[in-house]
C-alpha cells in the first residue's frame, strides 16, 4: 500500500527522470509541453475558463463533445443563491454553448442511452439535480427529499440503465462510523428524486490484497466510474479507497476494496483498442489540458485532490499494490478526469 512517504519518494524519482527530457534540445522536448511529465506524455493547454465561467471541476465527454461543470465562487450548500456554469465545447476545445446551473456543481456525467446531461449541486447539503435535454437545451430542475445522511450528493453513475449517485458530506456516529447509504440507486417520481440504497457506509467487503472480509467507512463517497470489468466504483476519498460494486443494485451484488494509501479524485479506465486523450482539469488555474501518449488497454489513471498528502498529480494505478506511479506533475488543484475518445471511436 502507498503512504505519503512513498509517494514524496515516487515523486522525488519523478522530478530526475524529467530533468534530462526538459533539457533535450530536438526531438520530445519538454518545451512541448505544458507540464512537467514523464518521457513519452505530451501535455498541451486545451481550453481555459473565462472571466463569466471559473473555478472548473467535473467534465464529461459524449458524442466527441466535452462538457465541463464550472463552480465559479459558490457555496458548497447553495446558501448564497448563486449559479454555476456548465459549458459545452467542441473536440477541439472551442465553445459552443453554456448553461446556468443553480447551486455549487460538483457531479456532471450524461447518460450514453439518453445523452441526457445530469449536473448535481451543492454536495455539502441542501443538494440539487438537473438536466441538460442536449437537443433543446431545456433544463429540468429535481428536488430531493431531506437525505438520510445529512450532507449532499457528489459524482454519479450510469451502468446497465440504471444511475447511482454518491452520498457525500455524511454525518459521523460519535465513533466516526458513517452507518448511512454511501451510494444510491436514482429514480424519479415525476420531478422528485427517489433513492434506493445500494451500498451502506458501514457495509462488508472484500479487500483485494488479503482476500479477507473487511467493515467499510465510507468517511468520504466522492467520485464515481465504471471499471474496465463493468463494476460501479466509488471513491472513498479521505478514505484513500477504491469500492467495487458488482451488479450494483440488484441480488447478486458483491463488493470488494482496494487500500491506496492516497486520497484520489477522478479514476479513469483505459479499455482495448482506445485511441484518444486524457482531459485534466485544473480547478484553480482555470485551465483544462490534454494529455496524449500510446494508450494501453488495462491502464488506469488516476489524480489526487489539493489537500492529498503529496497533491495534484495524474499517475497509473497498480490496482495489484495500490501503488499509484506519478506521470504528470504541476498542477494547483487536479479536479477532474476523462478519457476523451479520438473522433469516431466513442463507444
């Protein structure tokens, strides 16, 4: 398992093996690129946000199209009234529409069946729920009973036509056990959103390293994504975990974790014959970038948040160790993670 110590060591390694690829003066110079990263990665300027839109966070791609939620300066629990943006940009980064969102945005995905986009808001408390009809741009407002775990709701999921979404911000028992649903199963009643538990704070699991049964603390549901194996995976952040849900949400569900020693943001999973790009957004620098390299299939990527021990990186995951392996470094907050297929390869 990864520690911070490990890491500080990873990345020392990091620093001198791109010393002689910055000083290169002809062919694969660093000048190329963007940021710091290891030989092999060219890392370019994408898009940028703009003095009406800052502070980007989520992004999501669909149809060669990106989308990226930007939280401008809101409150975690849409006390202060204000709206977020979500901005829609061609595959090579030009603008093409925006979107006022109420609340703090910190969930966006978009469902391949619909193309429908959901934005959720305000993952502190007092959450929020939109969507984004991609033809007509009309945008439908959902509203959420109070939640059984006192905070809001994160990422979301969409898997075998079914959506998920993250419990975030929960409320600790005294002894700092979350015993609240860390995932849920959404459905609709009209506009109102109705959840269904799919895996409980405090649930069992197996851990992949010991193969031995293990009580989960889901201190932390943060991001969400699909394996290359179709499992729902959960971030426990503060927790520094990855959760596996097979057949989420239905009588042949099982769940497994895998220890990594680091808090982690976006995973992303590199499935067979992908050609494309990794699309880094840095929150704090209003700037998302590009980063491209031979992909190959069974590789996952990661990045760790600004308040991680060693902070704001992209690495690759050892799901075998849990060793997270820094691959591009510079970043002021690492907020959001997708692969972006080459035009013509989305799935």
């Amino acid at each position: 398992m990864l520690n911070t110590k490990s890491l500080g060591c990873l990345l020392g390694l990091f620093l001198v093996s791109i010393q002689p690829f910055a000083s290169a003066g002809a062919e694969g110079c660093c000048e190329e690129n963007a940021l710091p990263a290891l030989p092999g990665y060219t890392v370019k300027v994408w898009a940028k946000g703009t003095s009406d839109f800052t502070n980007p966070d989520s992004i999501e791609v669909d149809r060669g199209h990106v989308w990226v939620g930007y939280q401008n300066v809101t409150s975690k629990t849409g006390g202060d009234g204000k709206f977020s943006t979500v901005v829609e940009y061609s595959s090579d980064g030009h603008l093409l529409r925006q979107f006022a969102v109420p609340g703090h945005c910190d969930g966006l995905r978009i469902d391949s069946v619909t193309h429908k986009v959901w934005a959720s808001s305000n993952e502190d408390g007092n959450p929020g729920l939109v969507s984004i009809d991609q033809g007509s741009g009309k945008i439908t407002t959902y509203s959420f009973d109070p939640t059984a775990h006192g905070g809001g709701f994160d990422d979301m999921a969409f898997l075998n036509g079914k959506m998920f979404i993250a419990a975030s911000n929960p409320t600790l028992d005294p002894n700092g056990v979350n015993n609240f649903p860390a995932v849920n199963q959404v459905t609709f009643n009209g506009t109102k959103v109705v959840l269904t538990p799919v895996l409980m704070g405090n649930a069992s699991a197996i851990d992949t390293m010991s193969g031995l049964a293990v009580t989960l603390n889901e201190v932390d549901p943060d991001s969400m994504s699909i394996d290359a194996s179709g499992n729902l995976v959960l971030v426990n952040q503060a927790g520094s975990e990855l959760v596996f849900i097979a057949n989420p949400g239905t009588t042949s569900q099982s769940v497994s974790r895998t220890l990594v020693g680091t808090q982690l943001e976006d995973t992303v999973w590199i499935k067979p014959a992908a050609r494309g790009r990794l699309l880094v957004v840095d929150g704090k620098t209003n700037t998302i970038y590009s980063v491209e390299t031979n992909f190959t299939a069974g590789t996952v990527y990661t990045e760790t948040p600004d308040d991680s021990g060693v902070s704001s990186f992209i690495g690759t995951l050892n799901l075998a160790t849990g060793i997270v392996k820094p691959i591009l470094i510079g970043f002021s907050k690492a907020t959001g993670l997708i692969f972006a297929p080459a035009t013509g390869d989305e799935e």
